[in-house]
C-alpha cells in the first residue's frame, strides 16, 4: 500500500512536536532522510522500529524481503554526534549489503534481493554522548 510521504512525514512531525518524545523524533528523522529515495521512486513501508541502546549494544530486527527488489533501510538517532551503524543479513547469516552510508546521527543500507526469504537489520551504536541513544528504523522497496 502506497502512503503519500509527505502527509505521513507531516503526521509525524506533528506528533513528535506535540509528544516531545525523542524516539519520535528519531523516527521523523529517519523519515526526513528517505525522502531523496522517495523522490527516487522508492516506496516507504509503514513499517518502523524503534527503541534506545547503549553503546556498543545491538539489536536485531527482522524484514521479510522479496527476490528481485531493491531496499534502502534507514536508521536514525535523535542524537545528532552518535555514531550508528546497519547492516543487513540473510537467513543464512550472510553479509547482504550493496551500499551503505552514515553520516551523523543517521545509517543507511542498501540491498539488492537475491532471494525471498527473512532477512535480519542489525542495528549498533557504536559512538554517543548519551547513556541510552534512541534510534528508529525505516525502510522502502524498488
């Protein structure tokens, strides 16, 4: 199901003002960063995650993916200096990674399928100023 992206980043941002609650922020992040990939023809699933780690934690979370389209998964902090990283493995524990960036308090990954099946974002902070980092991940298929 296709969502308008700006309708959706408009409801969240509006939330995220009124809750004050900064893994809603870091969600309204990770959406602000996929939309080059929008505007790339790239639909973002309603599917998100979201929680806080500890650095040097990590976390794993689980996308069913279909062979032949490509993916960009995107992770954001509300903590601009943190140092985070994902990565993206198939059931076998295989490395599935086509490109991958970060800059700031924001990951991204890319992955062309080689074939349907669970596939694990696992997810780390590797550097923050803060105790707890809050983090959430979002992702869109081609």
């Amino acid at each position: 199901m296709r969502i308008k992206f700006s309708v959706l980043v408009g409801i969240l941002l509006l939330f995220a003002v009124s809750a004050g609650a900064t893994v809603d922020d870091s969600l309204s992040f990770a959406y602000e960063a996929a939309a080059p990939y929008v505007k790339h023809g790239y639909t973002m699933r309603e599917d998100a995650w979201a929680g806080d780690l500890g650095v040097g934690d990590r976390k794993a979370v689980t996308a069913q993916l279909f062979w032949g389209n490509e993916y960009w998964f995107i992770l954001a902090s509300n903590t601009k200096t943190a140092h985070i990283t994902v990565h993206l493995y198939d059931s076998s524990g295989k490395l599935a990674d086509t490109e991958s960036w970060q800059k700031g308090g924001i990951a991204a990954v890319r992955v062309n399928c080689q074939k349907t099946g669970t596939y694990y974002a696992i997810i780390q902070v590797v550097r923050s100023p803060e105790d707890r980092t809050n983090w959430a991940l979002v992702y869109g298929y081609h």
